[in-house]
C-alpha cells in the first residue's frame, strides 16, 4: 500500500500487523538521546522544535550524506531504547513510530490508548533506505551529532506494520 505520511494518520483504524506500507511525505529521526531532551522540554513546559501531533518518529541515527545525496545510510535503530519516553509522546500527538525490534506491553498498550501504529524498516539495509530520503535537513539538537532530529522528505518508504492500533503483533514472545 503506497501511502501519504498524512493518510496514513486516517488508515491507521484499517492498518493491521503485518500490512506492507510505502510512505510518502515527512518523517522525523530521533533517537535515545533527543527522546530525553524531547521529554525533558515537555516536562518543563517548553516549546518542541516540531509538532508532534500526527507526526512520525523514525529511531534513526543516520550517517552523512555524500555529495549530491539528501543523507548518508539511515537504517532503524533498536526501537526498545526508547520505550520509556514513547507512551508520552504518543500522548502528546505522535501517531507511528518507526524502528526495528519488539515493543514493551507499556507501549503496545500506549499505541491502542491513542489509536497509533508501530512500524519496523528492516535492519541491514541502510543504504537503500537512504535512497528513499529525498530531502533531509537537521531541525534540532544539532550538538547531538548523527542523534540530532532531522526531517526527513522520503518517498515510497518501506515499513511493515508490525504492532497495529488494536494491539495486535508480529513478533512471536
């Protein structure tokens, strides 16, 4: 299913756990050490250096782009690291989460609590995925390094459902 980041904020009731998807539109990267600063900015009542609702979050640290490239390699991240700041930003708007690995009861939990979805790009292929970033520039944190946020434009991305909004998942426990 080819899909908008925007439409897939309405399929989301439809999506089911192991539904094929390919997103177009814009994405955001955080990983451990923005999570903390987004949460902490949060707790303290601060302004966020994006909107998190109906926004999409890819655990992604991704490499340097070379010349004439919107980024460098962009494979997912271990997505269980951020499991404990992921109920509160699903809280605060976000609607899927991008990664690799199995989820916490906590947040499978949060994901039906606010009617979102868990995706999972395959791991090893970052250098493809690369290829699907069109656009990609550096939004904040950028002292973080390959962990700052970056907004991605991507097209065609390939994610697979992988916990749907009714809590359903493909990881056998």
């Amino acid at each position: 299913m080819n899909i908008t980041t925007e439409q897939l904020i309405t399929q989301i009731p439809k999506l089911k756990a192991g539904d094929k998807v390919e997103l177009s539109g814009t994405i955001y990267t955080a990983r451990d050490a923005a999570h903390k600063r987004l949460v902490e900015m949060i707790n303290k009542g601060k302004t966020l250096p994006f909107d998190l609702e109906n926004s999409i979050i890819y655990y992604c640290g991704p490499c340097p782009a070379k010349p004439g490239k919107a980024i460098g390699s962009c494979g997912p991240t271990t997505s269980s690291r951020m499991d404990a700041y992921t109920p509160l930003l699903l809280s605060k708007g976000v609607k899927a989460t991008i990664g690799k690995g199995p989820r916490s009861k906590e947040v499978i939990k949060s994901l039906q609590t606010n009617h979102a979805v868990y995706l999972v790009a395959t791991g090893g292929i970052g250098a493809l995925l690369s290829t699907k970033v069109k656009k990609s520039e550096i939004i904040a944190f950028k002292d973080l390094g390959t962990e700052a946020i970056y907004r991605f434009e991507v097209v065609d991305f390939p994610v697979i459902v992988a916990v749907d909004s009714k809590g359903k998942e493909i990881f056998i426990r």
